[in-house]
C-alpha cells in the first residue's frame, strides 16, 4: 500500500507539465499544476507529489535551484521517483530512506503524442522554461 512511484517523463512540446515548488525553509520539493493529459499526468505524477529522486539521484536535501538545473539537464527524458505526501510521511514516521527499489516497476509505454521526431529535434529557438518558484 505503501510505495513510492517511479515516473519516466518525455518532454512534450508544452514541456513536462508541471510545476515545480519549493516552501522557504523547509526541505524538498512538491509538484504541483500537473496538467491532464500532459507528460507528468500520462507518467503517473499526482497534484502535491513530494519529489525524491531525478535520475536515480536523491534530491530530498537539494536546493530548488539545483533540482531545477537536474531535471533541465535531463534533455528531455526524466525518470522521478515521487510519493504521495502520506506515503512520504509513512516513511519518514518510520524513519526509513525511500529508494527506487521499493516502487513497482514502470511500463515503458510512452504516449504516441510525446514521441520525437526529427523535425522536432531541428528547432534552434531554446524551448521555454516551464518550472516555477512559487516559494513562500
């Protein structure tokens, strides 16, 4: 009942679609504004999802900053292992480390709209940032 999840993101042209939040003060960093039918929602991200890894990097004590910087320097293709904030909190009661290893497997199907093609690979415009600080 109690697991995290792993999510493999493709950036769409709307990029990830979501938001990134940090609270001043407190650490790690939540995910908010996940956009339906967008590539966080197709991959499995929730409203209010607290982010533990990019990449199979822990980022639980990382800046927003740094966090942000991860997930651009992915290019494109991004797995986070995310947990809800009662599974989040479960573990932490617990105190036992939340790792990849205890989320069910991940299919890999990817949504035929987020699939590159070449022509899409062609733009010399940089794509737009679409992470967001909304710290308190």
């Amino acid at each position: 009942k109690h697991k995290p999840r792993l999510c493999r993101l493709q950036k769409g042209t709307n990029g990830y679609g979501f938001h990134l939040n940090a609270i001043k003060e407190i650490p790690g960093q939540y995910l908010k504004q996940v956009v339906k039918g967008g590539a966080a929602d197709v991959a499995g991200v929730k409203e209010d999802d607290v982010l533990l890894e990019v990449n199979g990097v822990n980022v639980e004590k990382e800046s927003y900053e740094d966090v942000v910087m991860r997930i651009k320097d992915a290019k494109g293709n991004v797995t986070l292992l995310v947990a809800s904030q009662e599974v989040y909190h479960y573990f932490k009661e617990q105190n036992m480390p939340i790792t990849a290893s205890m989320a069910d497997p991940v299919s890999e199907a990817l949504p035929c709209s987020t699939v590159s093609t070449p022509a899409s690979k062609a733009r010399a415009a940089p794509e737009p940032i679409e992470l967001q600080s909304n710290q308190k």
